[in-house]
C-alpha cells in the first residue's frame, strides 16, 4: 500500500477517533466502549479451520452508528496463527457497511509478518468491505477482499475473493439458536474453491447457566459443515 494511502487511512482514523471521544463531561455518556473475551474449543471461521483452542479477546467504541472494532485470537498451540483485526463499521435500521483490516501474525519463520508492512506483494495484512441487512428473522451479508494478501484464480490474477451469507436467529427447546448458510461466489485460493461453493453451513445454540444469583456464564455450541473442503466441525466456547 503507498504512503499516500496509508495516510489517507491515517486521517480517517483520526477523524473516527476524534467524533468518538467525548469532548466535554456531558458528551462522554453518549460514548459507549464494551470489551469481553471468548474463549472456543476450535476457531473455525466461515468454514476453515483456523486452529485449535484459542482466546479471543475484543474491544469495541461506539458512538450512533459508528464504531471500531479490535479483535484478536491467540490460539494455546504455539504453531496457530496469531491474528488481530480492526473493523469500522457503521449501520443505520438493519442496513451497515464496514471495512476491516485483518492481520495474520504467522508460526512459520519463513513468512514475514510484519504489522506495518503494506506492501503489494508482502503484507500479511487482507483488507475486506463488507455490506448488509438485517431484516430481523434474516439477515444477509457480502463481503470482498478489496486489497492486501487476498487469494488467486488458477491463472494467478487477484481473485476479490468474496463470502455471501445468509443467517437466521430463532428459538428452540427456550435456547437462542441460529442458522447460516454461507459460500463463495468464484474462483479463489482464499477459500480453496474451484468456482461457486457453499463453504459454511452452520447450527448455533447459546445459553446462559447460572453461577451465581448475580452471576451467569453465558456458553455457545456449534455445529459447521463445509461441503466445498468436504470437513465438519463441532465446537463449544463460552463468553467473558
């Protein structure tokens, strides 16, 4: 990425940071900031598994519809990939736009991650837009790599390689569950899809169980089929 951009994204940020600190005392209570932590038997993410145990803190301010997001995973085995990413986001009813900034902070000695390399050809960052809606019992998302380390086609040309979901939240047996189904529209490395595939379908029941009288861990399973790689995957976490 060229230093014209990097500053570019630098003023943005500063802007986004300047309308969400509060100015005076009375300001301050229309700025909300929320942080927890999961931590999850598997990090499988849009139907890749991405590693075993791991904890995966997140920080969020927010003030109306604007936001920015800090998100990590750090897995117990010393060879998983690290990751962070930052997310700005905005939404307005069920519509919201975002952009966020993934960064893989790789075991393998022999490639370099390096936070402030945005180079074409090195980064270790992916730079993705998303869009959707929510429209309560549905909601639908698209999202494009638009920069950064994206996959390919077999011809080598950058693929924007992208992901379209579609998720569904109800009731069952007094549980909070969902349902999604998700995939890629083409051709990607990203995915490790030959074309159109559906690489996510997905089965989540969370619950809260009481700790204490004042107290309640709230616990999550998941099932997730990938039939485009052909995996399944069964996973429990809890939230912090």
């Amino acid at each position: 990425m060229s230093k014209m951009n990097l500053t570019k994204w630098g003023v943005i940020a500063v802007a986004l940071l300047t309308y969400l600190m509060p100015s005076d005392v009375k300001a301050q209570d229309k700025v909300e900031v929320s942080l927890g932590a999961d931590l999850v038997s598997g990090y499988v993410w849009r139907g890749q598994d991405l590693g075993g145990v791991s904890l995966q803190p997140s920080i969020s301010i927010s003030k109306g519809g604007l936001s920015l997001t800090g998100w990590g995973s750090v897995g117990l085995e010393k060879t998983d990939t690290r990751e962070f990413d930052l997310t700005l986001g905005y939404s307005t009813g069920g519509f919201s736009l975002a952009f966020t900034d993934y960064w893989f902070n790789y075991y393998d000695p022999e490639i370099v991650s390096k936070y402030f390399d945005y180079g074409a050809h090195s980064t270790a960052h992916v730079f993705e837009a998303t869009i959707g809606y929510d429209f309560g019992p549905l909601a639908l998302l698209w999202n494009t790599n638009i920069g950064g380390a994206d996959g390919t086609k077999e011809n080598g040309d950058r693929a924007y390689s992208s992901y379209f979901e579609a998720s569904a939240p109800f009731k069952l047996g007094g549980v909070d569950c969902s349902a999604e189904v998700g995939g890629t529209p083409w051709e990607n490395t990203f995915y490790g899809a030959s074309g159109f595939a559906i690489t996510n379908i997905g089965f989540k029941a969370t619950k809260e169980i009481k700790v204490t009288d004042s107290f309640t861990l709230p616990v999550f399973a998941k099932a997730i089929w990938n039939p485009c790689s052909d995996k399944a995957y069964l996973t429990f976490g809890m939230t912090f």
